[in-house]
C-alpha cells in the first residue's frame, strides 16, 4: 500500500526527550502533564473500540492499518508507529503466532485467527505525549486453546495493574503475571518489555512481564508506564523475521497480547488508557472474562 501519510515528518524522538533533568529517565509527571497524557491515551483507547467494529473474516491488516491512521489523523494527532525507527504503517498488526511488531498487509484475516492491534498516538496539540494501548481481538469463532491463551493474557495485565502500588517493586508485578500464565500452562515472552511512556514512546523504566517479587525498581506515585504481557501457549522463545521487525514464537505456537499505560498514583494505579466502552470482537464476547481493572465500562452500573 502506498503509504498514506509522506506528508507528515516523522516526529523527532528528540524533540520530545527534553526532561526536567535533561535526560530520559522515568518522569514524575505534574497534573497538568497528567491531564494532557491522559487526552493521548483516550484516543488511543477510543480507536481500539472503532476497530473493534470492523474486524471479521476477510479484513486485510492493511484495511486496520489505514482505519488506525485516519482515526488518528482524523483527530489532528499522529499514528506513533510510522516511520518510528523504520516502521513502515501507522499501527502494529499481529495475528496468531506473531508475538508483537507485525506489519499490515494484504492477507486476508480468516475465521478463527486471533489479532493483536497495538495502537499508539502521539498528540503534538495536547503537548506531545504518547498512549500506548493493545488489545488481541477474536476473528470469528476461535478454537478452545485461542480462548484460554486470549483469556489468560488478558488476565495477566489486569493482575499486572493490582500490584501496582506505591512502594511495590517493578519485579511484583512479573512476578505475579508470571505465576497466572505459567499456572495456566503458558509462558511469558521474555524479549519485548513494558517501558516508561510520556513525552518519549520507550523511556525508562523496563517493565518485565516476568521475575521476582521484591527486586527490582520502587515504584513512585507520578511514574507513567506500560503493562504489555506477550504469552505464549508454547514456549516463551521468539523469533525476528528477516524484515527486522515481526517477532514470532520460535515454536511457532499461538501468542496473545493486551497493553495498557498505567499511571502510578498514591493509592494504586489509574488505567490512562480504560476504555469508554466493551471493545467489539474482544471485550462482548459471552467467554470474555472481564476484570474491573482494565475494563471498567463492563463494571459501571
Ligand atoms: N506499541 C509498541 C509498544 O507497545 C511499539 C511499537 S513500535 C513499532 O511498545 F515501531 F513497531 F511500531
Ligand atoms: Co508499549
Ligand atoms: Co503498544
């Protein structure tokens, strides 16, 4: 596809790594960065509810990739995917046994495939913060072993965020999405990470998905992060195809992934990127099972 968007710069990873202390470290953010952060992260989650609306059998990735872009667009914001670091589309598409980094293209999506889409917006207007938000989505009717991997995956960022509190450690919470996915007799990808988000896509600190409870960094109240456990029905090893970027379970068995940006605040976490509303095709599902921490609209009475 011809790419849709040559007139708009790519944005300068340097233009935005201007903190406080003029390094990329884990930014405390103020109220008011707060404020904008969050404007960034509603769009994304409101774009992954639009897309949740088109996905069936027959979509090529291609057709998500140039929904995400509009969408974006569309709202004077700028899809952070293209062109960061050589990424040639606008949204990170991944289906069955790709773990993260797929690139949109012409396949048709066909019933019983599972797909991840990783939206992230940048939003120059709202002071040029990052939201970073994925969810794996059901195309069709999928087999048993896609709804435990889906299920367990979405379970694993939902007890990610309960552990987030101020004081705990970054390696709580791999510690406790390692022992629901290993209990569930899955593995957590160990090669992509969870990162700092804000002003810079990937910043300090690492989030593993995996560890021990009690090492690790201290969390802080203002600390702005990601949870984005990548779990394999197979082993944890991945794989990078020859284009440099689409990560695939080296056993090539099933994948799924959810992401949230998460702001560490005094009595907990606050999922910046919760969503307005159930996200089609993966959050109405009747087997979704739904957790009020990354999904409060299915808890609102
Ligand atoms: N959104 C991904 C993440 O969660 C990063 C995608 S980078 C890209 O960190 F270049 F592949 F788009
Ligand atoms: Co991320
Ligand atoms: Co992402």
């Amino acid at each position: 596809m011809q790419n849709p968007s040559a007139r708009f710069a790519p944005p300068s990873e340097k233009g935005y790594a201007k903190h406080s202390r003029g390094e990329i470290l884990a930014e405390i953010m103020t109220a008011t960065m707060i404020e904008r952060m969050r404007e960034s992260c509603q769009m994304a989650a409101e774009c992954l509810v639009a897309v949740g609306s088109i996905i069936r059998p027959g979509i090529t990735t291609n057709e998500i990739d140039r929904f995400v872009h509009n969408f974006i667009v569309d709202r004077s914001a700028y899809p952070a995917p293209l062109n960061y670091k050589g990424f040639p589309k606008s949204v990170c598409t991944s289906v069955n046994e790709v773990v993260c980094h797929g690139i949109p293209e012409d396949r048709e999506l066909k019933d019983g495939d599972i797909v991840n889409v990783d939206v992230t917006t940048l939003y120059p207007a709202k002071g040029g913060y990052y939201g970073d938000t994925s969810v794996t989505f059901y195309v069709g009717k999928p087999s048993e072993e896609a709804i435990h991997l889906v299920e367990v995956t979405r379970e694993c960022l939902e007890v990610g965020i309960s552990v987030v509190k101020h004081g705990a450690r970054v390696g709580d919470i791999g510690a406790a999405i390692q022992e629901v996915a290993e209990k569930a007799g899955c593995s957590v990808v160990r090669d992509y990470v969870g990162h700092g988000v804000g002003r810079v896509f990937h910043t300090d600190p690492q989030i593993p998905h995996y560890g021990r409870a009690g090492t690790g960094k201290r969390l802080e109240a203002g600390m702005v992060f990601t949870i984005e456990p990548m779990i394999n029905l197979g082993h944890y090893a991945t794989e990078l195809l020859s284009d440099g970027w689409t990560a695939v379970t080296a056993d090539r068995s099933l994948s799924a992934q959810f992401e949230h940006t998460i702001l560490m605040t005094r009595d907990g976490a606050e999922v910046l990127t919760a969503r307005p509303e159930l996200v089609p095709n993966c959050e109405d599902v009747p087997w979704a099972k739904l957790h009020p921490r990354s999904c409060p609209a299915a808890f609102r009475s």
